[in-house]
C-alpha cells in the first residue's frame, strides 16, 4: 500500500466519505510511475492532450496504457462490524465520467458488500434579486 497523498496533483482520483451508519472510506489512486524509467509520474502535458508522458524519459503513454496501470489504495472502517482495514490493488477506472460507483469491496473480516460513490457536485443556485428593493 502507498502512503497517504501530501498533494492532490500527484493523484488521478480520490474521496473521502462516509459508508452509513458508521462507516467511512477514503479511497486515492496516484497518477502511475512510468514503467520504463519509474522516475517519475506519468501526466498530460496540456489538459485536452490525448497521451500522457512521462517528464523524466518523454516516453508517451496512450490512455489504454495509463489506465492498465493504475493503481487504487482503500483505508475503511466497515459499518457492519466497525472493523478498519486497508486494501489495495488493480483499479479500472470507470469509462464513463457520470459512473455513480468507483469500486465494489466486501469488508475483509464480516464480508459485507460495500461501495465507494463518485461524489456529485453541489449544484449552484442563482441569487434572485428583487428588484422591488433597488
């Protein structure tokens, strides 16, 4: 299992939440090293690029190739059986960026089914003025 992130930019998805009743996730998957040089992260050089480099080699990487490997890391504490434990492993992210749930894991001591959620944005509601007041 890889440590705790100190910075977000070296991620490519996480979440903290809670699982109801007394639940809890927090579930990242750091963006991957390259695998030719393992000196660096891979990452886009612009936001719209279509290939993902490494900084150290300037290897390119298709998105096919990035996504077979990442990896995810997953501390919790089951809401069943309040027991805490960590899991790691292969991630396939979610092609679809509207996929409610990013990984299924039963919890390792009561086996309980659980899932952690992609969190949805708040959507913002518009100040109405009246224009009466003005």
């Amino acid at each position: 299992m890889e440590d705790k992130p100190k910075d977000i930019t070296e991620l490519d998805f996480f979440t903290r939440q809670i699982i109801d009743p007394d639940g809890f996730a927090f579930f990242w998957a750091y963006k991957p090293k390259c695998p030719d040089c393992s000196n660096s992260r891979l990452k886009k050089l612009k936001k719209r690029d279509k290939v993902y480099v490494c900084e150290s080699c300037k290897k390119s990487f298709e998105p096919e190739e990035y996504l077979a490997l990442l990896k995810y890391n997953l501390e919790y504490t089951c809401p069943k059986c309040k027991n805490k434990g960590e899991l790691y492993g292969s991630w396939v992210k979610p092609k679809s960026k509207t996929a409610p749930i990013m990984l299924k894991f039963a919890c390792e001591k009561c086996k309980e089914k659980l899932k952690v959620m992609r969190m949805k944005k708040a959507k913002k509601k518009k100040a109405k003025t009246d224009e009466a007041d003005i």
